[in-house]
C-alpha cells in the first residue's frame, strides 16, 4: 500500500469519533473495560457511526454507499463483536450490504486459513484476489444499472 492511500485512511476517510477513547468527548459509547461484553452495545454503535461517516462523504461527492462483507463474520468466526454486527447489518434494509460468502466458500470450501494471513486472519495476496473476484461478480452489474 503506498503512503497516499496510507494517509488518506489515517486522516482523510475516518475520524476518531471515539477522541481516543475519552468518555467526555466521545461521540460513541464507550464500555468500562471490565463490563465489555457481548451484552454491550458498543461495536455495533460504533459500527454505524463509521458507516454513517461513510453516507455523509458518499452523499457529499454523488456516490452510493454500498458494503461487502467476505463472510469472515460468519457464526463459525471467533469473533463476536464482529459477528453481531454483522447480523445486525444483515437484517436492516436500509444499508445496502451484499455478502459474498457463498462465493468465498467456493473458492475456499470454507477454510479460510488458506486464504488468511497467519496469526492475523487479514486476506494474503489468494483471499485477496478471491474478494476482489467475488465482489465483481456483483458489482459490476449493479454499477453498471446506476
């Protein structure tokens, strides 16, 4: 990745809406480290306030907001933060998400580690292209009736 793109993620496309996790600035809820736990709401507050930040500059510069998820949140993935938001995305119609699972699992018959990073869990350079590939198959369609 070059030092553009690089900073442009870091300064450009997100804030952090949590001001370094300071309870008195923050524009998410923030759990008390002991209480984070599945019952806490903050990954999926925190989730859509990233979104909505990712609405606001796609409606500022005329484009649509569209989500793809690889399927790595999937029941299966010992992440349950990520997991429940991803259900929770999955189930509201006002964010246009499509999940490329059944794709990524045709390429992979469902194990990941062959398309991971070890000890990371980060797309290597197969699962990459695999998400990329997959992500056309749909894409392209659909920007192509906008």
């Amino acid at each position: 990745m070059n030092i553009t793109v690089k900073l442009l993620w870091r300064f450009v496309y997100f804030d952090d809406v949590t001001h370094n996790f300071d309870p008195k600035k923050t524009e998410v809820p923030i759990a008390e480290l002991q209480d984070y736990s599945l019952d806490s709401d903050y990954s999926i507050h925190l989730g859509y306030k990233l979104i909505g930040k990712l609405e606001q500059w796609c409606s500022i510069n005329s484009c649509d907001f569209v989500l793809a998820t690889t399927g790595f949140f999937t029941d299966s993935a010992n992440i349950d933060h990520s997991s429940r938001f991803y259900h929770t995305l999955k189930a509201d119609s006002s964010i246009h998400m499509k999940d490329i699972s059944n794709c990524m699992n045709e390429h992979t018959s469902g194990d990941y580690d062959l398309i991971t990073i070890p000890g990371d869990g980060h797309p290597n350079e197969t699962g990459a292209r695999y998400i990329a590939d997959c992500t056309a198959k749909w894409l392209m369609p659909y920007l192509k009736t906008r």
